[in-house]
C-alpha cells in the first residue's frame, strides 16, 4: 500500500548510488515514508552515518566495501561518521567500482544551513503531499477546486473541543526546501496561553491540541535551545464558520489501454476550506461526506474531520472502466459544498485500493453513496436521493425516539425493583471534549480499553485490557499504568506503564497461576500458535482502595480469549490484591481450596462485576451480566472480600446468601462506574448504552435504589461513521467543586469491514447544573 518507514536517503546526480542515512528526520507524505529533495538541506551541526547503496556496480556484492567521501564544511568523527560544522556545500563522492564505466565519477551535493536560515511552518501531511507531487516536472497529481494548503498560515482558528494534530517541519525561506535534522534530541511545540482557557495539549512535535471557543495560544516550536514562533491558535465553535469550499485531487497511475500514453488519473483526495466571517481558516470542522453521483470509499484512518483519502473501491472491478463521474459533497450543518470529478475509469489498482478485486470483491462499507446505490456515473437518480433522504430521515428519527426513550425506560420484560422512574437528579450544563488520553505516549502501554481507576494516596491506578477487535499473538490482553496529575481540566499526563518483572506473561498486570500461561502452548487442534490459539485472559474491572488493610482490591474476570473475541469464555470472576505502596506485583489469592478453580470466588455462572466501591467498611459490586444488562448488588465486609461465604446478595429489601434471589436494580453494561455524588445528594451510575452510541446515566439515593431511568449524558460526535462506545465511565477521584465538575472516559472506536482499527480513550468534562 503506502511506502514503510525507511529512512531519508540521497541520490547521486546521475543515478549511480544512493546515501541512505538512518538518524535524521526530513517530512512524510502518503507515497514517502521520508522526502527530501536536492540539494538536500540539513542543519548545521547534524551527523550522518551513510550507507551505501550501489545502483552501478559490474557485479553484484562488488560494491559492498566502497568508501564513502565528503569534502566541504565537514568533518569525520571516532564512529566514522560526519559531522557538518558550519553552513556551506558538501559534496559526496564514493570509490569505484561503484559507478557507470568509463565516466566520471558520480557525487551527490548537501546545503548545510544554519538554525538561523530556516524557519519552522505547520503543514498538513495530506496537503503537502498534494502540492508536491503537484508541482514535480512530471507530475502525478493534477489539482482542482480551492487551493491545497501545505502550510498553514501564521494565523488561524480551531474548532472547539476537536482534536488537532498538524505536522511542523522546518523549511528554506525562498525555496521552500525540507530541512532535515537530527532525530534526537526530539524537538517540541510549547504553548503560551494568551487568552481564555489553556487549550489540552500534551508533549509533542506536531501542533496538537484541544480547544475552547475563545481560548487563544501561541505556540513555539523548539529544537537545539532554539526557538521558532510557529502559530497563534484561537477557539472558535463551529457556527462560526460561514463559507466552505472543497479542494479536489487526482492522481496519475500506469494503464496500458489509457488513450493519453499509457497514463490515467483517479480522484485521490479532498478537503475542505473552511472560512468564517472575517475570512480567516478555521481548521477541524467536522464534515458529513457524501457522493450525489458516482461511488467512491474513503479510508477511514486517513479521514480527519475536514480531509479525505478516496479509493475506487464501490464499483465492481469489471464495471470501473469507460467514463466515471463523482459529485462530492462536503456538509456541515446548513453549510455544504461539492466538486465534480470526471475522469476515464480504469481496472488497473491504485496505491488506494484496499478491496482485492477477486471473486470475493464486496463494496466496504466506507463508500460514500447511500447503500444499495448503483452509483456508477451520470446523474443522481431520483431513487438514490429518496433513499439517502429515507435513510437520513431514519437515522434522525431513530435518534430522536432513542434518546427520548431513555428517560422513562427500565427493564420492560423483568421484575425490576430499584428503578422508580423519573429522570436522575443530575442534569448536564456543559460537556467539553477534551480529546483523547495520551496513553500511547507512555511506553510498553498496549491495550487502553477498559479505564477503570482508583486514587491511592496521592496517586491514580488505571487498568486497561483488550476485550474487542483482534488479539494477536504478540499483543498482551491487559495493562495497567500509574498516573499523579487528578487535574484534568488541561488533561491527564503522564501516565506509566507498570512494569512486571515476568516478561513471558501475556496480562502484564494480573500474574497467571500454574498452568494458565501454558493454555495456548499446550491446546491441541488445528489452531494457529502465532495466530488463532486462544489464551488465558485476566480482565481486570474496578478497583477498591481498602485503606485499613493497606491494599487495593481488583475485581477481575478469567476468561478463554480467542483472537478474534467472538467465542470467548467466561471460566469466573475473583479479586486480586495489591499493597497500596503500589510495590511488587497484585497476588492471585487462594479463595477456593480444593476446587478445580481455587483463585476464583465465583464460577462460570457466578456475576460478573462491573462497578464496586467501598463504604461502611463493606465493598459493594455491582455485577451486570444479566438479560439485557440486568444489573444485581452483592456485598461483603471489607475484611472478609475474599472469602466466598461472607458476599450477601440484595434481595427483596434486605441481604441473602444466594445470589439466585438478587433483584435485578437497573439495566447496565459489563463497564461501569457508581459513586456518591455530594453535588447532588445522590449516587451516580454511568455506563455505555447497550445499543446507541452513547453514555448514560442514572441516579438513585441509595445503591440499593430506586434507580432513575437512564438519560443521555454524552453522545460523540462524528458526522461520517457510527462509533462504537464501551468502557463509559466517571472518574470520581478527579471532580471538582464538591462534585460539580466530574471527568468521563469512554473507549471509542469505529467498525469498518475492510480495515482494522484501533479504538481510543476519551475524555470529557462535565459540568452539572
């Protein structure tokens, strides 16, 4: 598909060979991992390791030993390796027989340049790549519409609560070469807030940040103790945007039966230019892409809110040839905008094609037409629109009922006795998306779903596992990591992986017991070991800090996990136990001597805990594994968690010992939070929606109920695709003013058919009335 990530690499003015240098960051674009172009700008001070890659050599392996020569401002260190000491020209030659026979010998020049001599501009990978390649003597993208914008202006305006993330790359004024530099040290972009609320950002070398509507920042980007002004970024909401127009691109690929010399073109790419009343950019817009005539897909991954990646992948291999047409439409809100492509089709695959065009071709289900749509070219049919304006009527009105629905909605077809009705005694003032958490940014960190926390002194665990998507054999089933920041309002950062000194567990928080961590070596069948063999899963869930006894007890679930998740099995729940020092690693006690399972407190068909807090000396679960969600209470004391016999049941107004007569409270989800709210006098239980893309919550004043009905609290916003929302939960260690500012988190992620992607951990502030 898209080239890997090689390093930037020189190439001689006659073609004989190429410098490739490991070490040095230049710019990326979708068709180089690493561009650098003659004459090959670096910055004063760099070094570079060349390796030699002969293109003319009498025989192959004669070449390996060729030296290597630079002469100019440049000198050799103890390694080997050359050090550029100063501005000026540096020419590279290499010893024969590397070269063509019989001619001079070939060279390569480098412009040293100094950090005073560039300047540092933010650029848009997508658009970058489109005015590159544009530009070229023989280019292979032809531009259309507005104007691609590969650098931003000094100057402009973000979307509120949208997660930005921009490239910065330093650049030659006049020529606008890329200048490269030394990987390490890694430069930054720092924030001065200069207006308003400071924006959520977090150490980084893109500009990347989240938002207010009237915050402004200058940032700063720095490298070597120098510092560049590289953007002043103001908030605004996006119904200060009142113009749009769209950007098209084509790129030029080999076809053989193509009239124009072999060579044809494909729609590629599309954005958006978003402008307010003053006529500045305004840049994260969110976007609703659709196709009014003709098919494309998009790639999801490559989709910020205002750009897109086309693939022709909607229209049957057989069918793409002979004249095409595609009528893009951008929408937000009453604004919208189109560009019309026209091109000759062929059946030859692009770089963007991600559908093998074989018998089993489908259309994904990323293409921009309603589905169902033909779409192949010409103009829009009548049936087309009435279904799009079906569907969208549809999809509003599904809504509408939904979220209606969930104020007044308990568990029709069950006995509940803890929902009362009513709506909660919490109602939203204001949610701000504070973007995702920086969890990738801490190291040995591999799975963020899940998100369960609990303060320790003055510290927070989190724990993670990874229950959706696929489970590869490298790839571990859960994690944890220790955070010391409890103020979110700029976010959380940073977070640290823990650490187990047993590298060959696959759950690097929770330890296995025997031969647990054996289970997949030692299954037999016709399984896959590096693919498809299921393992040994700890999921952890919520956390209890007992302080008396100086621990923190993990609920947690052992569960058969296959890779692709859909035959998991559920073996029992327990509880691990950690000292509180955060020392060491959590034990696995034994709570069920004799048994087939002695680490687990509750059997295959026992709950399945997915909330718990401590109070009264007591831990009281929450465990919701029944019909629908059906969510039951148990307890025990906090002295006696781990003794199966202490746990009591709530039912029918009082506490039983078999969990067969619990009431069923309230509908919930496996991941949830509860916890008393003094803002409200109430507690609080919030939760993921079990079938629209939302989080929920209710109230209720005691645990035992009654229970409020469910109410919307949050809803993501994407104008392109359906997320899938799991793992909603409040974080009750992080509120503010008595509990009237409280910090959710919700795993997000979005099902595609073709392309597998990974989901994130988001964060939003909640401000109650």
């Amino acid at each position: 598909m898209f080239t890997a990530c090689d390093p930037p690499e020189m190439v001689s003015e006659r073609g004989d060979f190429r410098l490739v240098v490991d070490g040095l960051s230049t710019a990326r674009d979708l068709f180089a991992a690493d561009y650098w172009d003659p004459p090959y700008p670096v910055l004063t001070g760099t070094r570079i390791c060349p390796d030699l890659r002969c293109q003319a050599c009498p025989e192959e392996g004669a070449c390996d030993d060729a030296a290597v020569h630079a002469s100019g401002p440049v000198v050799v260190d103890e390694d080997g390796c050359f050090v550029v000491e100063s501005p000026g020209e540096v020419v590279w030659t290499v010893d024969a027989p590397c070269g063509a026979p019989g001619q001079e010998p070939d060279r390569v020049q480098m412009r040293v340049v100094s950090l005073d001599a560039v300047e540092a501009r933010v650029t848009s990978g997508l658009d970058a790549t489109v005015v590159r390649y544009a530009m070229r003597d023989n280019p292979v993208v032809t531009v259309l519409g507005a104007e691609w914008l590969d650098r931003l202006p000094r100057e402009f305006k973000v979307v509120a609560g949208e997660q930005v993330a921009i490239g910065v790359a330093l650049f030659e004024p006049g020529t606008h070469h890329i200048v490269a530099r030394q990987s390490e040290p890694a430069p930054a972009v720092t924030w001065t807030t200069t207006r308003g609320r400071a924006p959520v950002t977090y150490p980084s070398q893109q500009l990347e940040l989240v938002t207010f509507a009237g915050s402004e920042a200058e940032a700063t980007f720095e490298l070597a103790g120098h510092r560049w002004p590289l953007a002043r970024v103001t908030g605004v909401s996006a119904d200060a945007v009142t113009s749009l127009e769209l950007a098209g691109a084509f790129y030029f690929m080999e076809d053989d039966d193509a009239p124009l010399i072999g060579r044809t073109s494909v729609p590629f790419a599309a954005r958006t230019v978003a402008r307010d009343d003053e006529g500045d950019l305004v840049v994260g817009l969110p976007i609703a892409w659709s196709a009014e005539a003709g098919n494309m897909a998009y790639w999801p991954e490559l989709t910020p809110p205002d750009t897109l990646v086309l693939a022709d992948d909607c229209i049957a291999p057989e069918d793409r040839d002979g004249a095409r047409k595609l009528l893009l439409r951008a929408r937000h809100g009453d604004l919208s905008a189109s560009l019309e492509f026209t091109w000759a089709g062929t059946r030859e695959l692009s770089p963007f094609n991600f559908v093998e065009p074989d018998s089993s071709w489908a259309p994904p289900d990323t293409c921009l037409a309603p589905a169902g749509c033909g779409c192949r070219s010409g103009e829009p049919g009548g049936a087309a629109l009435l279904l799009g304006l079906l569907l969208l009527g549809r999809r509003r009105r599904k809504s509408h009922v939904r979220t209606n629905m969930l104020v007044g909605t308990c568990l029709l077809a069950l006995p509940v006795s803890g929902c009362g009705g009513g709506p909660p005694s919490l109602s939203v003032a204001e949610a701000l998306p504070l973007g995702e958490l920086p969890l990738g940014r801490a190291p040995d960190l591999p799975t963020v779903q899940g998100g369960h926390s609990v303060a320790v002194g003055d510290r927070a665990v989190w724990a993670f596992r990874t229950a959706t998507g696929r489970l590869s054999s490298s790839r571990v089933a859960t994690a944890a990591a220790v955070a010391a920041d409890f103020d979110a309002r700029d976010g959380l950062y940073p977070f640290t992986a823990y650490q187990t000194a047993d590298e060959e567990d696959d759950d690097k928080l929770l330890p296995y017991v025997g031969a647990e961590g054996r289970y997949r070596y030692e299954r037999g069948g016709d399984c896959d070991l590096e693919e498809d063999c299921p393992r040994v899963s700890l999921w952890p869930g919520p956390m209890v800090h007992d302080r008396e006894r100086e621990r923190v007890l993990i609920f947690y679930r052992k569960v058969i996990q296959y890779p692709d998740n859909r035959d998991n099995q559920h073996v029992g729940s327990s509880i691990a136990v950690w000292r509180d020092d955060l020392g060491g690693r959590p034990v696995r006690p034994e709570v069920a001597e004799g048994s087939a399972e002695p680490t687990l407190l509750f059997g295959a068909e026992g709950p399945r805990i997915s909330a718990a807090l401590a109070e009264d000396e007591h831990v009281y679960a929450f465990a919701c594994g029944g019909r629908g969600g059906a969510c039951t209470l148990q307890r025990a004391p906090l002295a006696h968690a781990l003794e199966r016999d202490a746990w009591r049941w709530y039912a029918d107004g009082g506490w039983s010992s078999s969990p067969r007569r619990a009431d069923e409270l309230f509908e919930g989800a496996g991941a949830m939070s509860v916890h008393w709210s003094d803002h409200a006098g109430a507690y609080v239980a919030v939760y993921a929606d079990r079938e629209e893309p939302a989080v929920v919550l209710r109230t209720a004043p005691a645990l035992t109920g009654p229970w409020s009905d469910a109410a919307e609290l949050v809803r993501p916003r994407d104008p392109q695709r359906v997320p899938r929302i799991q793992d909603a939960m409040l974080h009750p260690e992080l509120a503010r003013e008595g509990g009237a500012v409280d910090y959710l988190t919700f795993f997000e992620a979005f099902s595609n058919d073709i392309v597998s992607i990974s989901g994130t951990l988001q964060l939003v502030e909640i401000r109650w009335e």
